[in-house]
C-alpha cells in the first residue's frame, strides 16, 4: 500500500528557507539561504561546498592522485603551473542556484561551459587542460574529488557534479529528510529562522488598514481545572499523613441506664506507624471542657452538671499501617475507565490494623452500696465497671467550618448514611465488673485518605436510591467514578469568535465574557497561555467592580479564582483538546441519522447515553490530549477542528506527577517531549559514551576529519595495544539497509584516534561487580603508601585472589584480574570529587585572620 510518508526532502527545506528568508527581506544571496537551511536541518551539520578547484595544463591525471593535495604537492615538485580558481568556481555554483532553485549541484544540464563565461582568463592558451574540483557533499559530509577535461578553447562539457546524496538509496533516503516533528524542532532552534517565522505569523493576524478586516477569531470554551491549585497540597498532606485520626472511647456497659464515660485516648498519626504491628500505652484522658469537634467525638454523655468527667488509666493497644494497601504490581495495567478508577482508590486507600489488649485503672462507675453484700468476701469485685471500648476515626479534612459532606459528620467524624449516627469501625466486647479488663480482640479496616474521602463522597443517600427507571444506580456510579478521577471545582472562562468591528449579540448577559483577548489561528499554543492569563485578570477586575455587601458567596469565589487562576498558570499547565471514544462517535453518528419524525424510544435512549456517556469522558483525564506549545492551533485545524463556529473545548491542567498516573495521553506525552530532549553528546554508561573519533575520508585520499561518535568500551588487542569499537554517527558508510543504531558497522581504531567526551568515561570502569570492593581502597593505597598504579593492581589482585580463593564461595580463575586501567579510572573519580569540594573548603579557609586568601592577580 503506497502511504504518504511523514517527512519532508532537504530540497524542499531549502526552498522554504530561501522564501522563509527572502519574505523577511533579509539581505542574503541563494547559496547562503542553502547553505544555511542545511546547517539548520542536516542531521551531521554538513554544509555542501566547494573546497577546492585548480586548473591544470594537462591531457589527463594520473589516477594515482586522489585528492588536490596530493596533486598540488606533485606539480609544486616538477615545477609545473596551476591555476587556482576556487573563488571562480564558488561564483559560477551561485549562478546555477538561482537557475534551479534547491538544487546544488555544480554544472548540471547538457549545456556546454566555457572559462571565459566563469570570468577566467586562460593561462594555458590553444592546450588542453584539466579542471580538478575538490567538494563537500550534502548530507554525509563526505569528499569527493572531481577531473573535467577542458578543451583548447576553454570548454568543456557539463559533469553534474552532484553534491546532494541520491534519495533513491536506504543511506541517502535517511539522510537528505527530516521528518515532521524534526522540522519543526529545527526551526524553533534556529534563531535565524524562528525569529523570521514569528514576525510573519504576527504579520498575518494584523489587520489590513485598506480593507478594514480582521481574522477570524477563534470560539472557545476552556476549562481552568483546579484554579487554586489545592489539588497539589493535598496529595502531599495526605501522603504525609493520611489526615485520619484514631480515638479509643471506653464506656461503661449499663442494662437499665445510659452507659458511662470511662475516657479516651488518641492514636499516635498513622504516619508514625509502620507496616509490622507496635505496642502502644496510650493515657486514659477526659473530654476537653471546650466541647471542640475537631478534638473530641462530641456527645453529652462525656460531661456532667456541665464539666467533663474526669478519667484515670491507660488503655495497652497494638497497630501498624500500610500505605497504600496494595502495591502498583498488584493493581495491574489496566488502562480501561474502570481500571484506572480502582487503581486510583487503592492508591488512596490504607490498611489500618488495631489490637485492644487491655486498660488498668479505669475509674469505678458502678459504685453499689456495701449493704447490699455486706456479708459477701469479694466486696472489691461488686465495686467496680464493665468496660468496653468504642474505635472512631476523624477525617481531619473536614474542619469546623466547612460545609456538611454527606457520611462525615460535624468536625469530621463519620456517619452512617441511614442513621446519621457516629458510626465506628470496631468495638470490643465488655467486661463484668472490672477496672483492669483485658480484651485481646483485633480488627483490620480499610481507611482513605483524608481529602480524597471528602472529595469522592459528595453524593449521599437519599430519595435518589429508588432506582425507579434503572438508571438511579447508573447516575450515582459515574458520578462516584467522576469524584475519583477528577472531582475538583473548574473554572470555565470562554473566548468569543466575534469580530472588533461587529460585536456579537449575546443574549446570555450573565455568561457573556468580560475580557478583551482575542485567540487566532495563528497563535501558538504558548501565546494562548498567555492569553488566558491576561483574560482572567481582566475578568476578576470586571467582576470585583460589581461586588457589594449583597454579593452572593460564589460570586466572590468566582473572583477569587479568576485571581489566583491569573497568577497560576505557568510553564507546568498543560493546554488539552477533548477526544471523544469510539463509542461516543458511534452514537453522535447514529442519532443524525434520525429524522424529526422518526424519533422515538430507541433515540431517546441513544441521546440518554450519548449525554451520559459524554458527561463521563469530559470528566475522565485520559479522554483529553495535550497540544505542543511550539505548534500553533492552525497545526491542529484538520486534527481537532480548530476554527468551526461551534466552540471547542480546551482544558488546562496542572502536569504533576500524580497526573500523570490518571491521564496515559499526557503521560506518554511528556515520555515523546522527553525523548526529543535526550542529547547523545550526554551518553555515558559502562557500555558506550559519546566522543569524537578520526574519520578517514577514502575519496579524497585518505584525508582525516574528527567526527562525532559512539565509542565501545575497550578492548586490548594482540599486540597489547587498546583499540575501541567505533560507530560514527551520521556517516553513510556505517549504515546498512535493516540496521538499527547499535547492530551497524563499526570500526575497530587505536586508543590514539579517539577522543572520549566525559572527563571521566564509564567505559573503563571494571566490569565486575567482585572488582569494586577492592577498588576502593586504590586511593588510600596512593596517598598513604605511594604506590605506583601498577602495584596497587598487583596488591588488589592478591587481596582478591586470597579473599576468593579462602572462601570456596567463587572460582578465582572466573574472575578477571583488576587492570590498571581500572585502576586509573577509580582514581580520575575519586580526585573529580575530591576537587569538586575544595572550592568551598578554599573559600572558608580565606576568609579566616591569618589564612591566605586567593590570588586575584598573575
């Protein structure tokens, strides 16, 4: 199947830079717009050019001369002439550029050339000669050399000498185009050409004076999630702390009256507690005379005639707690909705285990009188209480003055939904007649997480449970599925499509847009952001100059986070485009089919669940895709229909690494951003790093140039030299057809033709985990017994030769001998770093009385 591919010629770069240039009315000729379009784009940096050109009284060359050099240097020796005409010849490849625009080859076409025409006068009249033309090819940077007879006359025939690499092979398919995204990357790093792009795309939105007529703006209905950025904090409060409390109350059992308060105690924060089960001996206190919520479960019988009643003792219990309760192994890959919903709960939710194993001293609260066993002998035991205890958890998200969340009660503590009672997650059974009971019982519960309880239980029972129509049960699901995923408060701001000279007609005043911004389809996305910016600050001070005492609550929230949403956005959010499923698709598609007469019970059932559907994707992060800064929104007019007059739907989101676990799009978003971003001048492992290495240049007579490349670590040959695998990258001749970076061919060169870019390459640390133990005590060895490199190899080996040899546990003959080039690398690091702290240890010392300082002078 012939498909488009997804890339663009280096001609065609050419081209667009010559135009991109000359629009720019920047003073530059058509040979410098190439070569500085392939300077921009070409993956090695090569610039095609003329080297070299000599005009020689000759009938031929020996074809022995392979390079001008190598003929310069034989005609200087038989004190032969030559011409040089380089400049000649560079001038002439002008004047072909500008006859075929893009391409750079020198004397193309069948026409007939003469010396005359290229401005050079003829030393060598009525003889023939030889035009010897030393180039630079495009795309690899190889050399070529080139010999054109030359008539008596001062003619000659048209070579084509081409200077472009042929598309038509694997080599020069891969190196003369670029694709997409490595255009637009190359633009943007050109400061030439980006700075010449931005004042055209700015030149385009500005209106012309003449005609008095504007672009079209675009219409748009953003979605501003989180615009206080509490989201973040709290996902850090409640991984430092689950924000839940753990109360003991212990209460004294009565069968004819109401039980007795016999005290409570707090658990230590659940951050205290660990995965293995601890003991804790918590004391036995009153409630606090204050009747706070947030420090007591509140309930009148803890006070009497208006006081607390006092409590003694100490309660013994036993707990641990697992964060989350389930490992990110366990929770699987599953990126469906449902998936990724209990992956979010378990990444919120806590195992919490509780042993109660005893009090002592409790205070007596059934007191009998002594005649009633007076003549009993255990008059101790009828003196005493039956208590048992009751465990309340307090989220403490859930301050005093927040707003009622249906299942959490006043101050945080929980609710049983039918009940409305305090509703606790263990009680133990109660002891007769007691100050000292002992229990022994112990109970597992699962807890979340203090704000994401609050924020995933906002919809309570009620009336709405009678699932008349079956989709009561329905409803509440995808909205509990809503508050895990996202469950945070939006701001929505819109952006007309109105034009300055007719102002549109909105009928909705209370919706209408207070700013003045303007988006264009030429605007890129980083524009946009700042746009939006500028739009929210003019909203909150619309808004802030019609408040008044009568104000409504949400109204002064509202500006609030106009404010806050102003100051707020920054580098991190992210700008994203809704993308609805298939199935969401499908059945927009199917309910267009359906005429006004033909509607009835199957499309209203379809519009139920397209509209369900619809509420419950826009709500899903994974359903929204994040645009590149770089690119404009005319980049992604046919992709998401930039520019209709329906609006389209943005959302701008905070990139925080917790969301990057509930959105996969914008996660593998940042893993392509973070790819473009890798530098292979930075690559240092044990494996391979980058360097620069001799190149040999076999068309130009073996001339050597130092290019960039991928070094393996070294190998020792026969003859004892150090030699290195050597991939160059870029280079034509060490790509084959099928091969991949680190399967191609690579060249063995010596220790002397390679040049290693770290100062401290890996590749000559030791292989062998055995080695490191040993290796590093090299630098104590040096400093304090002043070995010489190759002893302190000789006294490793033998400590590691008697280590392994005593214990039987390894086969020393197995083991490689420590080298002294692994010894030498150990030491470069250890000095490294030992340099890396002197400069401090420097600057302390000089700023003492009495210390010498650093010498500003030579």
């Amino acid at each position: 199947r012939n498909e488009k591919p997804n890339t663009i010629s280096l001609r065609a770069c050419r081209l667009i830079t010559r135009i991109l240039l000359t629009r720019s009315l920047q003073s530059i000729t058509n040979r410098q717009a190439m070569i500085i379009a392939d300077d921009a784009f070409n993956r090695s940096g090569s610039v095609p050019g003329i080297l070299d050109a000599i005009l020689v009284q000759a009938e031929f060359v020996n074809a022995t001369y392979q390079s001008s050099s190598q003929l310069k240097k034989a005609l200087e020796s038989s004190r032969r002439q030559f011409l040089d005409i380089t400049h000649q010849v560079v001038l002439m490849h002008e004047l072909t550029m500008d006859k075929y625009p893009g391409d750079i080859s020198l004397f193309p076409g069948d026409e007939t050339y003469n010396l005359s025409n290229m401005e050079i006068t003829d030393p060598f009249p009525n003889s023939r000669k030889v035009l010897w033309i030393r180039y630079l090819r495009a795309g690899d940077g190889e050399r070529f050399n080139a010999a054109i007879q030359v008539n008596p006359d001062g003619s000659f025939q048209a070579q084509n000498l081409r200077l472009d690499m042929k598309m038509d092979t694997a080599a020069g398919n891969v190196q003369m185009s670029v694709t997409r995204d490595e255009f637009v990357t190359c633009v943007m790093c050109s400061p030439l050409l980006s700075e010449c792009l931005r004042r055209l795309t700015l030149a385009d939105c500005l209106w012309t004076r003449q005609q008095k007529t504007y672009p079209k703006p675009l219409n748009l209905d953003i979605i501003i999630a989180d615009p206080a950025q509490e989201a973040e904090e709290e996902e850090f409060m409640d991984a430092m702390n689950a924000r839940q409390s753990v109360v003991f109350e212990i209460w004294d059992y009565d069968l004819s009256k109401k039980d007795d308060f016999l005290g409570e105690c707090w658990l230590p924060p659940l951050s205290m507690l660990t995965a293995e089960p601890r003991q804790f001996v918590l004391p036995v206190t009153k409630a606090p005379e204050d009747r706070d919520p947030t420090q007591s479960r509140p309930d009148d019988n803890k006070f009497k005639d208006g006081k607390a009643i006092e409590c003694t003792g100490n309660l013994f219990v036993e707990a641990s707690w697992r964060f989350p309760h389930q490992d990110a192994d366990e929770l699987g890959a599953d990126e469906s909705l449902e998936g990724r919903f209990k992956k979010e709960e378990a990444m919120h939710t806590g195992e919490l285990y509780i042993k109660v194993i005893k009090a002592t001293e409790l205070r007596l609260a059934d007191k009998k009188l002594l005649g009633m066993n007076v003549l009993s002998s255990n008059i101790v035991g009828n003196l005493g209480s039956d208590p048992y205890v009751w465990v309340y958890v307090r989220n403490e998200a859930v301050g005093k003055e927040d707003k009622p969340v249906p299942g959490i009660g006043v101050g945080g503590w929980k609710k049983n939904s039918v009940t409305a009672l305090d509703e606790p997650i263990m009680k133990t059974t109660w002891k007769r007649s007691t100050v000292n009971p002992v229990w022994e019982e112990e109970k597992r519960v699962l807890l979340q997480t203090g704000a994401f309880e609050k924020r995933t239980k906002r919809k309570g029972l009620g009336l709405g449970n009678l699932d008349l129509t079956g989709r009561s049960g329905q409803r509440r699901e995808d909205q509990h599925a809503i508050d895990v995923l996202n469950g945070r408060d939006d701001l929505r701001i819109q952006f007309r499509s109105e034009e300055p000279n007719k102002p549109e007609q909105n009928k909705d005043e209370a919706n209408r847009p207070r700013h003045n911004q303007l988006v264009y389809m030429s605007d890129t996305v980083h524009q946009f952001k700042a746009k939006l910016r500028n739009a929210c600050r003019e909203e909150a001070e619309a808004r802030r100059t019609t408040l008044n005492e009568k104000s409504a609550e949400e109204e002064r929230k509202l500006v609030s986070q106009f404010d806050e949403a102003s100051r707020g956005i920054s580098y991190r959010h992210a700008v994203m485009v809704f993308i609805p499923s298939q199935r969401l698709r499908e059945l927009s598609q199917q309910m267009r089919q359906y005429t006004q007469s033909e509607k009835s019970t199957a499309f209203s059932s379809k519009e139920y669940e397209y509209q369900r559907l619809y509420r419950l994707e826009e709500q899903d992060p994974s359903s929204w895709q994040p645009l590149d800064t770089i690119r404009t929104f005319e980049h992604y007019k046919a992709m998401y229909g930039f520019g209709l007059e329906l609006p389209q739907r943005l959302r701008i989101v905070e990139g925080t690494e917790e969301y990057k676990t509930k959105n996969t799009r914008y996660r593998q978003f940042q893993e392509e951003q973070k790819s473009w971003s890798q530098h292979v001048d930075s690559l240092n492992t044990e494996a391979e790093c980058f360097g620069w290495a001799k190149y040999t240049h076999r068309n130009d007579g073996g001339s050597v140039e130092w290019r960039q490349a991928i070094v393996n670590r070294p190998e020792m040959a026969i003859d004892g030299k150090r030699t290195y695998k050597t991939w160059f990258i870029n280079t034509a001749n060490s790509v084959r057809t099928g091969a991949v970076p680190g399967q191609t061919a690579k060249e063995d060169l010596d220790f002397e033709d390679v040049l290693l870019a770290p100062p401290n390459a890996r590749i000559f640390a030791s292989g062998h985990a055995e080695h490191q133990e040993f290796l590093d005590k090299a630098k104590i060895l040096r400093d304090t017994e002043g070995l010489k490199e190759a002893e302190i190899a000789a006294r490793l080996n033998a400590e590691m030769k008697q280590r392994y040899g005593r214990g039987g546990a390894y086969d020393v003959s197995a083991v490689d001998a420590i080298t002294v080039a692994d010894v030498q690398h150990v030491l470069r690091r250890d000095d490294m770093i030992s340099a890396q702290a002197m400069p401090k240890r420097a600057g302390a010392l000089g700023g003492l009385p009495g210390m010498g300082g650093v010498s500003h002078g030579r």
